[in-house]
C-alpha cells in the first residue's frame, strides 16, 4: 500500500507496473534536466512502433480481440507516441502507427481520432518509404469512409493503389482495390 509502484493484474497482459503520476513528474523532471527527454521519447516511439505492427500481425492472424485488448490497454501509449513523433516532425514512426492501428480503430469505433492523427501525418505532406507510406495512406482513406468523406477516401485510395503496384505488392494491392 505504501510502494511508489503499483501493479495491476490483467488476464492478457499478466502483470504491469505503473508509477505514481508524483514520481512520474519527478522522472520526467530529471530526465528534462539530463538533457534525456527526447532520448526516452524516441526509445518509446520505436518500442510503441513495433507493438503496433505485432497487434496488426495479430488481428491479420485472426486474432481480433486480442488485437483490440492490446490496442485498449495502449492507448495511452499510442497518442503519447503519436503526439511526440508529430510534433518532433518524425514522420516514420508516426506513420507505422497510424498504418498498424487503422483498421483497430475501425473495429473500436474509434474512426474519429484515427481521421485526426492521419491528418496531421498527411497535412505534414512528410516523406516517407513508399510501403510505410501506402499503409498509413490505407488506414487515412477507411478512416475517411467511415466517417462521412467517402469521395476523398477513394482519392487516397488511388493513391495507395499506384503505389502498391509500384511496389509489386499483390495482397495489399487487392485489399486497396476491394476497399
């Protein structure tokens, strides 16, 4: 009852530790003064990165729920990441994101918030490897259907198909056409 870490017991995930936010103001505070913040950031980024792409590997398996139960218990973590690559103007990871977590936050019901995040990637008009770019493209234009712009998702849709033929990519390429 006394401890400055607290854990919580989850079915999925076994046990997480949390920070008191006390300690977590501390923390950050000290990383600030460190000159470490972004350092920490930018490690968050790439670790929050790769989880999303093993919780689309994850729905993609079949794996639906589990893949919404990961996408749940992150959120936080996902706009944390997402808030710190757009503002730092790191566009790759941000995109990774954006590509994995689409159709999760299609399923969630979450659509809006995913339309947000995708345009402030693409407002940026960053530049980006083409696969990483055709897959955040891919989730902007479901994000964009689902949301009442239908016409403009189509746009982006053939955007994301020109790309994918140039890339060769057979699969994504039906998924983009089919959509």
């Amino acid at each position: 009852d006394k401890s400055m870490v607290t854990t919580e017991k989850s079915s999925s995930a076994g046990i997480r530790y949390r920070l008191l936010e006390s300690i977590r103001v501390f923390a950050r505070v000290k990383l600030d003064e460190a000159s470490e913040q972004r350092d920490a950031n930018l490690r968050h980024a790439e670790y929050y990165a790769d989880l999303a792409e093993s919780l689309q590997v994850m729905y993609r398996g079949g794996d639906l729920v589990g893949a919404l139960v990961g996408l749940e218990r992150e959120e936080d973590n996902f706009r944390a990441l997402l808030r710190f690559t757009l503002d730092s103007q790191l566009w790759e990871p941000a995109a990774r994101v954006v590509s994995a977590l689409g159709y999760l936050w299609y399923q969630a019901g979450t659509n809006r918030e995913g339309v947000q995040w995708c345009q402030a990637l693409f407002e940026a008009d960053p530049e980006l490897p083409d696969v990483v770019r055709a897959g955040a493209l891919h989730s902007y234009a479901l994000m964009l259907s689902t949301t009442g712009s239908p016409k403009r998702g189509i746009e982006i849709l053939h955007e994301e198909i020109e790309m994918r033929r140039q890339l060769g990519d057979a699969g994504r390429l039906a998924s983009a056409l089919n959509n």
